[in-house]
C-alpha cells in the first residue's frame, strides 16, 4: 500500500515562470524515458516478483520514481503557475493571449490550450504517454538488463534538461534527479550479477554453431574491433555463406492439404499480374498530351503517325 | 544502400498450416521485441553514428535483422497459406468458415479477417507496431546498453515460442533467430566495454552526496543484499529523511510577478472549494428513498421528522 | 512523497489460478477505466492545483488509487503465478503449452508469450495504456465532473468483473474496490458543489439567445422530456430554422489578399475536375469484358457494333 | 439516416487567413475534447440504446456535433485557405517558404507539410484522433455522467480559443459552439435524473462498511470540508488502519497446484538474485580508474596497496 | 535476404546544418507518406504474396524504398550533426542552448532533447510511426491501388519538401526520391492492370440494383458531372428513396430467446430516462443565483415570491 | 449541415444473437478499412475542397458512408442485443457468464466486459480507431487516388465478412455495403479522370533521367513483365550501377562550421568504441563456468591452467 507525504523528496525553487521550459521538462513527467515510465516500470515488476530481494528492490526504486514524477511534475506545475492564471482569467489583449501562447516556439500551447497549464502526461511534443514505452517481460536477467539501460537513458535526458536552463533551483533539482538514475543503475547493476549465470538470458542455449558468428553484412567501410574480431569470433563475409546457413536452399515450403493447395492454386490463377501483357494504364489515360506522345514513341520505336 | 536476395538467411520448412500458431509468431514480426524493432533500432543509430566501428556494426547487425525479419514473416505467411486460398476464395460452408476463423482461441481472426492471411506488423494482440518500441537517444553508452537490454528480451520471446511449437521446422528456424540475439549481444557487450569509461554515462557527474544513497521507501520484507548494502551504499530508511533531502523542506515554490500574482488569486477565489459548506449534490438527488433517509438521518443524528 | 508498504489495502486470496480470468481482471489494471487511469488522474490534478482543500483530497484519492492499482495487479498476478512457472520452465509438451496458451479463448496468450504471465499495463485486449485516457484540463469544475463521471464507470466495470468468477477471494476485493469507487464519488461531488456557481462551467456566460434551445435534427421517434421539453426549452425542429442560425447565410467566407486569392485561382483551374468531361478510367480498364459491354451498351443506348 | 445541407449551423466570416490560429482551432476538430469526440461519444451511445428518450435526444445532439465539426472545420480550412494556395503553387522564394510554414511557432508545419492545408483530425500538436478519447461503456448512469462531464470540458476549450483571437467572425462562431456545450449539458443532466435512482450507478450496492470512508493518505495540510467531513463520512487517518482493512493480513496468496508449485520453485531457485553474494558488475567494469579506485577503497575500508 | 553498402544510392551534400529543416525531413523518414511506410508495405506483401511476377517487383521496390530510408535518414542526421555536438558537449551558456533548441519554431526541441540530434522514427510534429499507416490487406487489386495512392501522395511530400529549401544539395536529393516515386506509381500500374478483370476488385459480384446508383444526399451546390450523370448513373436525390432501400421499412430487427428478451425488458425498466419526470440536476444545484432565478421563472411562469 | 432521420438507409434484420459475430462485424465500425474511416476520409476532404464538382460529390458520399456506419453499428448491436441484457442484469450463474464472454474465441470479451455490449469505435482485435487510418493531404489527384484505394480495400473485407456469417439478413446488408463500394469507387474514379493531366500528381516533373528507370534490387527469381520491360523502362541490375546514381560517390558530407566541428570531435573522442580494445564485457561477468572456461579457452588458444 501506498502513502504520501506532502513534502517533496527535494525542494523546487522556481526562479521565474516560462512556460516554453516547462514544455522541455514535460519530457521527463511524461516521455518515453520519464518518471512515470520508470515509476512503472518497477512497480509493475515488483507486483509480479516473486524473489524476496528483487521484489523488495523494485518496491523502494518504483516509490522513489513515483516521487520524482512528483518532483518534475511540481517543476512543470511552477514553471506554468503564472500562465495559468492569466489563461483562466483572460484578461490580456487578444493578440497578446495568442502571442504568449505560441511564441515559445515549441509545444507549450498545448499545455495551455488544451492542458490549462497543467502538468500533462505528454512528452515534450504533446505525444501521450503510453504504456509500450515499458519493455519489460517479466524474465529477470532481461527485465534487469531494461532497468539498467533504462536508468542510462534517463540519466542523459536529465542531463540535456539541465543545459537548457539556468534557473539555479531548477537546475539543482534535476541535477538531484539524474543523480538518483546514476544510484539506481548500481542497484539494478547489482542485482543482475547476483543472478549466476545471467549470460545468456532465460533457459534455453543457442545452437553452438551460430553463437560465435558474426555476420558482415555491410559492405564498404569496414571496422575490426572485439566486437567480431579475435578467436571468440567467425567473421563470415561472402554473402553466399550468409544464405541459407543451415544448409538449405534458404527457401520456404510449408506442406499443403490437398484442398488447401487446390484453393491456393485457383486464387493464384484468378489474381495472377500476368507478365506477357502489355496494357494500357489509369497513369496513361492521365498523362498530358507531351508524356502520351513520350510514350507511345518510345513503344513504337519511332514518332507516331498522326 | 541495401540490396536483397531471394533466398533466405535460413531454411524454413512448415510441416503444417495453423494460423493459431501463426498469430503468435506475430510477436516477433510486429511485436515490442521483434524483429522490425531490432532492424530499425539499429539501422537508425547507424545512420545517426559518426564512430566508424560502431557504425559498422550497427549497419552489419541492422541488415540482418531485416532479413531476420524476412524469415519470421515467412514462417507466419506459410503458417497462413492454406487459410488465405480458404479465405480468397470462401467455398466452405459459412458456419465452417466462423468457426475456422475465430477457432484458434487468439487473435488470428485479425490476420485473416484484416489481412487476409498476410504477415502484418502488428503484436500477437492485433496492436500495430509503433516506433515508440524503440528507446535510441542518441548517446552511444545509453544506446548500447537499450541494445544489449533488447537483444536479451528478444532471446526470451523467442524461448517461449519454441515452447509452443512441435513442428521441427518451425522450431529449427526460431533456434536460429534466438540463437543469433546471443550473439548480437556479444558485439554491443564489447562495443559499450570498448569506450572508456562509460559507467555513470554521458557527461555530467553525479551530486556526490546522492550517487551512493538507497532510499529504503517500501517497508515491510526489506531484504539488504549487493544492491543495497556493503561500503558503498548509504542505506537510508527514515521516511523524515527521505523528504527534502536537500535539508530544504521540501516545498515548491515559484516567483511570480506581480500581475501574475493577481490573477492566480482571482483564479483562486473564483474557483475555491467552500470547506466550511456542505452543498447539496448531484449524487444526493440521484440517490434511492432508502438512502437518502440513511443520509439525512445521519446528517441530523436522528431519522428526520415525516 | 510516497512511501510505500508490502501489505496490501485488501487481502487478495485467489483459490485456483487462472490466466484467462487474469486476462479479464488486466481491463482495471491497464484499462481506461482503471486504476492507473484513476490514480494518474488524480495524481497529475493534484500536482496542479492550488486550492488546500481540493489538493488535499486529490492527493488522498490518488494515493488510495495507486494502492488499488497494486492490489489489482496483485490479483492478475496470482492468477498467472502457476502459467508464469509452466511458462519459464518449459516442461510441458509443446502441443500441451500451445493449447493451454492459446486455450483461455480471450488475449491472454499475450500475457504470457510476451509478457511471461507479468502483469501488463494493457486493457484486456492488449491495447497499451494511454495518457490519452486522462481527460484533465485544468480546470476545477470541468474537472471534478470527469472525476464524477470516472469513478462512475469504473464502478460498473468492477460491477461486470464480478460476475464473472465465482473464485470467492476475488470477487471480495473486487467488491472492495468497486464500493470505494462509490466513496469516491461523494467526495467529488462535495467538492464540486463547493464551489459556488460551478454552472455553466469556466468564467464565460454562453449567448443568451442559445442557451436554452434545443434542436431536433434526427426525425422519427422523436420523444419529449425534460431534456427538451418545457418552459426552459425553446424546442426548434423545422431543419430551415437549424441552419445559418445566426441569420446570415451559413456560408462561409475568408478575405484573402490579392496575392493569396490569385495563387488559390491558379491552383483550381489547374486541379479542377471538369464536369462537362466524359473520361474512361482506370476501373473501365480493368473492367471484365461482360462488364465493359454493359458499360458501353448504356453509353450508347444500345449494344454496340462488333 | 444521415443527410447533409451545404449551408452552415453558423455562418463563418474569418477576416484574415492565419495559419497559427487554425492550428489552435484543430484542437477543437481533432482533439480529445472536440467535435469529432462529442459526435461519435453521443452517435454510438444512440446506436446503441434502446430506452426512446435518450435514444432520440442522442441522435438529435450527434447530429448537431456533426455539423459543429463542419463548423469548426470550416474557420480550420478558411483559416488556412491563403497558405494552402501558396503551396500548392510554390511561387515563393524557398527561404521565404520555410520561414513561413515554420514560423508561427506551433504545429502549423505538419497542416502544411502533411495536409496540405486542409483540416486534418489531429489535436493542435498534431497528435492523431483516437477513439481512446470516447469513454462510453455503455451503462446509461454512467454514460450520461461522462456527457456531462465531456460538456463541460469542451465548453472551456472553447472559452480558451474564444481568447486567442480578436477576429470579430472567429470569435462569435465560437461563442456559439461553446453556448451549445452549455445546453448539451443541460439536456444531459435532465436525462440521468430522470432515471431514479441513479447513485450509486449499476446495480450492485456497496459493501456498507466502505461506501461512507474517507482514507486521509497524504499527509501535511489536510483540510477537512464536506468532501471527507460530517456525520456521513467515516475518516480514517491512521496508515496502519488503512492497510488489510478486511482485518485479514494485507498480503496476497494463491492456491497452487503441486505441479505449479514445483515449476514455480524451480524458477525461484534458477533465477534467485542472491543477497548474500558481492558480484563485479557491469556498471563496475565501465567505470573511470578515479570511481574505481573509491570503489574498490570503500570495498576495503582503505586505499588498495598497488 | 538483405545486404547493405555503406554507399548511398544517391549523394547527399548538405550546405549548412539546419535543425529546424532536419525537422521538417522527418515527414518523410518517420511520417504517414515517409520511406518507412513505403518499404515495410512492399515488404510485408512480398513476403505474402505467391504470384512471381508481384513477388519479385515488389522486393525490388521494398529494397528501394529501405535505401531512400537511409538517404532521407542521412539528410536528417547531416542537417542535425553540428546541433549533436552542442548537446553532447554542451559548452553553450544555457539561455543560449535554451533559445537555439526551441528557436526553430517547429518540433526540432523533440529532436534534440529526446533523440539527442539522432534521426528518429517520427513525423515531423513527433508522433511515433505506426504500423497504422499501411493499409495492405492481402488482395492484391486492393493492393495494387493503395500502392498507386501510396505513391502518388509521398510524391507530393516531396514536392513540398523540396519548395521549403534553398540547399541545392539537399534539393537534389529530394528532387530523385521524387522522382522515383513517379517510377514505382508506373510500376504498380502496370501490375495491376496485368490482372485481368481488376474491378470490381476481389470475387464477389455487387448487387446488380445498387452498383450504378448515386445518392444525391448533400443539398445545397450540386454540381452533375461525370462521376453522377449520364447513362451508366441512376440519381435518386429524394431522400425518402434514399431510406429503407431495400423496400423494407429501414428498421432493425433482432430475434432475441425469450430469456433474453426478459433481461432486456428488466434492464430498460430500471434504466428507463423517465420523460413525464421533471428532475432537480445537478446543474441547477450549481447555478448562480441569478441562473436560478430565471431558470424558476420561467418553470412557474413568473417570478417566484419571496 | 447534417440532419438525421432513424429509419436506416437499409433494413437490419439479424436472426439471432452471436456476440463473437459482432466482435468480428467491428472491423467496419471502427476498423482501418471501415465506415467512419471513410466517413471521416471523404467529410474532411469535403471542408478543405474548393472544386464544386468534388466538393459537392465529397459531401455526397461522406454523408452515406456516415449512413453506413449506422447500419453496421446497428448490426453490431443487435448481435450483442442478448448478451447486453444478460451482463447488465447479471442473473448468470458467474462460471456461465465467464464461459459466455471468453467463448467466441475472438475479442468479444472486451465489448462486453469494456463497452457493455455497445458498439465501440474498435477494429476486431479492439485497437482503438485512429485518424492515422486517414491518408488525405489536401491534393485531389493524390486524395482521389487513395479514395478508389480505400473504396477498393472496404469492398474486400466486406466480402470476408459476408463469407463468414450464414444469418441470410446480416449478409444482404453486407452485401449492400459492399456494393456501395463498388458505386463510390466508380464516382472517384470518374473526378480523377475528370483532372487532365492527372499523372504524375502535383506540379513539380521528375528529374527525366530516372523517370523511367527501374532498379533490379532483389535478385533470384526476376520475372519481367510490363512493370520494368519494354521501351518505356531502363533496366538497371548491377548493384554498383545502383548506388550513387548521380555520379557523386554515394557519400554524405555536411559543411560544419568550425566551432561545430570541434564539438563534434570532441564528442566522438570521448565515446569512440576503440577498436584495438580487449575489454571484459558485463555478459562475461554473467557467463556459467563452462562457457567462461569456453571462452579463455578460445582467447588463449588453449585450455587455461588451473
């Protein structure tokens, strides 16, 4: 069970209203990389954890995310303080209503517009947030590995976030956020070595056979390196050895009942593009006179009579 | 420039046709995991990437996810093929047809309704593919670990399909792919070790004070192990200490001017819940005779007076 | 801040596991009537708002929400807990793990193949979680109505779940939360009839002139009520009255200066589909040649020549 | 049966074409809480219901949103009707082009870029329509709740772009549409009081010991009001009292079966993070020699000999 | 099978970097019309499709498509690469990184911040790229025309794409994947009107008496030209011939089991909107005073004492 | 301006209900390819549209296929006539009401369990509608091709759907609709051919040399045929003839200015993946003792010593 404490986990000092940053910081209330995402990220792997160190883990980090949803969001909430009252009340010019609102040269009408300056769950484009941003799967050496990159990932918005603003209270808030991502990629760290082995991921090995091949599949400007060079690697370069690597053809058959293959065979027929014709086309009948005349030129090889 | 081959990077061979079975196969074709999500992922870090070995790599891994990708959806076509002649050409009986087409008990009524026994990028559910899937930022040690966090979902999935299927054809190409996102996690494994450090990533250090901190927020069957306990954690479990850690007090607080200031009072009192009324409301006159005795009763400490 | 505890709000006891009913049960966890809808909902209001007495309950409510969220979730995971193992460990015969997976006749086969029997913010049919279910504006009385109206409809979805399984553990703390959705309610409709006037909504009287009419523009069937009928009504059912009902014309006009009106001519001439035309098309061309003669035979009147 | 006349519900005069502006209008066209929404909200409700007198009042106002989406479209297109010709016909100088259709410092690019300038079903960031935004389900208690709600929403969209625009025509076309919100309402709220009771919605009662409880879960500047206060309300403020509230434990159990149970074991036990180990992590291995060497100090409580 | 060269298929000098044009690039990466769409739609319906002839155009034309995704990818990486360096390094003070990363006046903010200068898979106002934008449905004379459309309109894009850039390297560009749009419409042309009948599209004849029929049901302008006059046209204008065309009376009918219909009959009678009621609403309860005044006056006739 | 009437365009007469028949009837309700899709598709086509022929033609037919979408919404609902009364009364015993909602096999499920037995605004799978299903731009040869796409595609799903019902009443409205199809592609058909010239669309002329140019970009299996043979077309099938087809090198160069080009190399130093690197990798940490042993083994050349 959840409980709230209206004092936040760290203070907000917001030095001067500006909408247009607060659309900015929208990004991490309700983006892809934000704090909801991580909030439930977590909370959605702790419910369904059964290991007592993971479960306890992801309970404290998804609570502490939620509270940094809160933290961000209060900044966005600041950020538009001002605004807000002057959109409810309405009492600038009209000109100037309409200036204010889309002259911060992003998408902060939207926040005003349609969100009356409150703190929307959008990223900074006005996208909704959307639960396919969280990738988990509910097997912990992957779910971990998520975490860890997710953190990674937050942490750089933040710090991005950061070069935007020189509000020293807001700046010093994010920077107690993107913080917090640099201490939970340890944790998450941690608890995915913990797991022995966690390489490769779940249950099931490879076929020994392709686990050590590495594919050049790129031609022009190629670059040795650990990643596909030195004994641990086959670096496999022609492209005929690329194809059908079991062996095979590299073609596809799937085995057809009788009736089945009779109905494949007369949908074939009925659709078939054949290719000895030569018809006329909709993009023909629509041609100009100049293009029409291109064309049957080049057909007959020569100018037509008119 | 890419340029393709009709034979497949590896044999397929479907012993039987099941859309049932093929809906599932969706998973990894237009799924959050699949395989267009791994091929765009890397494809459009590669052409974003100025690090030549990176680049490389990427372009290398991206083209064979795409023919990857080729390889699924041909598993899932020929999985299709025999309801596709049923479908184009409709000679069952129409009962027949209702029961062939919602039977599976999962969503390839879709597939087939819809698409009419095409591959289509969607998830096992019918969802359409969204490149939301895709979590690059553009930071290479962030977009390495997402890679590697990728690449060890993509395994599991995998996994669990070969769980799902007896035909061996079918289950000898799904090794294959499974076995491939092993090795691909290899490569971005050695290609994020390769730049040093990258560990926190990006730029910008941590606030010192908060980078070894473990906020202990979910009480009850705490577990202390690696991930938060040891010399290199602060374990903090006092909720007061949680809040405000800036030894602020947790407030939020923005300067506004003085116009702003006006009007955000005149929105205040304009649109103040009255705590001192008690207002009659919609609920109350929609409620039944028995409780709307039961409230006034309670209101006035006694049944009223008829 | 949040804090956060491992035991429950509600005891959740599941006597039988059973992944096609935690399918259903996914409708309150990831759903638009749900509970991180409801819990979002609330939390983001709160976040910007000002006045005590609202930010106070809102905090509250949400709080109370995100804990029904977890014991929600809670429920969907237990009822996946013996699929989740059956899942990871594979045991199974493969045509045993399709049916079973496939078997439950709902989506729940992507609860398990992509999600490992996890609980997903998703509604029952796999759509993910949207923001876009959040209709917040911003604006108290138009607010506190959606919050009416929220709270309504998830009573009737936990209502629906209800009766669906006769697992009496569940349907006891489906109960619960279903009664604290009434609760909620109340709270909200104090709050709203605290604020006095909260009709019309916002800060702008409508036109007196149509205010109070009513326009019936569907014909047959029509039924007078209260919400058409009576001395508050000015009821207009002739269409000649519902058109251009400002008195002018009901066109609509644009100055454009000389430079824009001259570009918008060029462009008609140059787009117009002439109607004075009589051009073959490509659907003439594709025609059947039964189909071209009945074509032509009316063109001319009758059949033609040969 | 639908029919359609070509003259407006409301004549439209727009002064002066302004693409900025219309990309603010579209939040009333293609937006959560525009015509479209109200149109399609009220139609499938009316599909759908079999009592006459919603069903007529349903068709009669999903008709009139209909014809407010022409409306609304309409200042959208005439708005647009001078940028549309200009790039269509691309007389400009280039630069002069790009600092136009990027210039009014919102999402005006994407009605150019993408359509051309004509009104396109997307909310004012060029977020697409979705019928995610329609939360009817269908029960009429609290379909009509989510009407009245919806009314109201859209009423202060309006009264917001009323004060973005000084055109005298723009700006009492709007006046009307908003007006018309106001009346909705007013039909909408006759309507769910005339069914009685209509609180609580459905037909299940609560569980009475949780239907008049008020959980106090955040703390700091609680204000009492008639929302939580009274003789009606039960007010619980006590954490401990807010958990296990059936008096049972809090904590969450399913009946496995021995088979389930020995699978669920096995995946405990393969999967197990454990507590008592100290692993290398990733994290670890990526780190600066200057985070090492604090690492590895704090590890032995002292400085590494070399 | 996929191969790639690190050649492009066509050159790609950018003069000046430029986000906010980047920006507008992004239409046709990650946009509706984009190569994306392109690529994935001739991909997904080669790999269903069996006719050979189709089969090999349409991987030739999906392999084209994927490498004009990467010249319009690259044309937005080349226009964002001095911006990537600012971000990463960030060296600007931050007012200055603050106006430059929202000066555009466009969603290159999103580019920035979210992507870090990376070209990402969306339109040009940041909504994700969905799988929604292909509109295959596995009949390839349905096919075939959404190709053709699909053509003609990325055709367009470029066009205007093309009239907001004085880059002549970046117009070049532009001007050949133009180009080639043209080249794969007259491909898919041909193919289609190599099948032979190709309209009415798929199987099933129209009924006879509604094929050649056109309702006039718009009133107000009507213009006749080919598409509604003539002989192969019969014009039903009166809208009582527009209902009921079958001769029935243009009801709805369901044969409900008599259990059924009673559940029907209780619920109606318990959710029947009463219309001789005169329901108190929640609306009246939140009038001003001076609302309700006029409200009860107009109930009574008169003013109401005193 | 819409009015309505509620006699339907055709008589619905179902024979008895069959929620998994509404489920898969959905897919032209609030499907890719359905009524409101077309509806939307040809009314917004219809504001932006100065051309009277089209714009009157556009309205025409937005307005019947708005009456479509009532006849096939009104298909679905008498499906779900029963089951709606069932759910909403609940007199099941709950093993019976689970048995019904989860046993059509589709997602019928989520319209009752989500939307109470009404029709909802949902393809078959339940993804919700979304205006991104709508491709116009605002060009009429463009626009009117994907109308004859659209007017094709919506014939063929029709046709699925009449093959799977045996309910005579339901398939002659079916057929009706689809017919239509048939009657509103003949009409675009006949407005596009009426634009001369109409092909290419737009304004702009491909560059002539690559107009006619068809690139052989997938090998194995070549068919040619009139799409890339004869005179009209160059056949281009060595790959190095493919790439940078301008004669440039098929590079990307972009001019930085020389402040951006040192970020830029200071970016890359700092997060250059080196080459000559051997770094021991996370998934190394992560590997069991075999494959550990496997791997040193490889590296040294020989098993280690112990």
């Amino acid at each position: 069970m959840f409980s709230h404490n209206k004092r936040l986990q760290y203070t907000v000092r917001v030095g001067e209203c500006n909408p247009g940053l607060a659309n900015l910081m929208l990004e991490q209330f309700g983006g892809p990389q934000g704090e909801l995402a991580a909030a439930m990220r977590y909370f959605t792997q702790a419910v369904g954890e059964d290991d007592p160190g993971r479960r306890d883990m992801l309970f404290d980090i998804a609570t502490e995310e939620l509270s940094h949803l809160e933290v961000i969001g209060t900044i966005v909430g600041m950020l538009n303080k001002g605004a807000k009252g002057q959109l409810a009340e309405a009492v600038e010019a009209e000109g100037e209503m309409y200036r204010r609102i889309t002259g911060a040269g992003n998408d902060s009408h939207l926040t005003q517009v349609l969100y009356g300056g409150g703190p929307a769950l959008t990223n900074s484009a006005g996208v909704p947030w959307s639960s396919a941003y969280i990738d988990s799967i509910g097997e912990p050496t992957a779910d971990l590995r998520s975490n860890i990159a997710a953190e990674a990932r937050a942490k750089i918005i933040y710090e991005r976030l950061m070069a935007c603003t020189d509000d020293p209270g807001v700046k010093e808030a994010l920077g107690f956020l993107m913080t917090r991502e640099i201490a939970h990629q340890k944790s998450f760290e941690k608890a995915l070595y913990a797991i022995s082995p966690n390489f490769p991921p779940g249950k099931q090995p490879g076929m020994p056979q392709f686990t050590d091949v590495y594919f050049d599949m790129s031609k022009g400007g190629e670059v040795r390196g650990p990643w596909n060079e030195g004994p641990n690697w086959q670096y496999i370069d022609a492209p005929e050895q690329q194809m059908g690597v079991d062996g095979g053809g590299g073609e596809a058959t799937a085995t057809l009942q009788a009736n089945e293959q009779a109905l494949v065979q007369q949908m074939a027929q009925r659709t078939a593009s054949d290719p000895s014709s030569d018809p006329q086309t909709g993009a023909e009948l629509g041609m100009s006179e100049a293009d029409t005349l291109k064309n049957v030129t080049a057909q007959l090889g020569k100018e037509p009579k008119k």
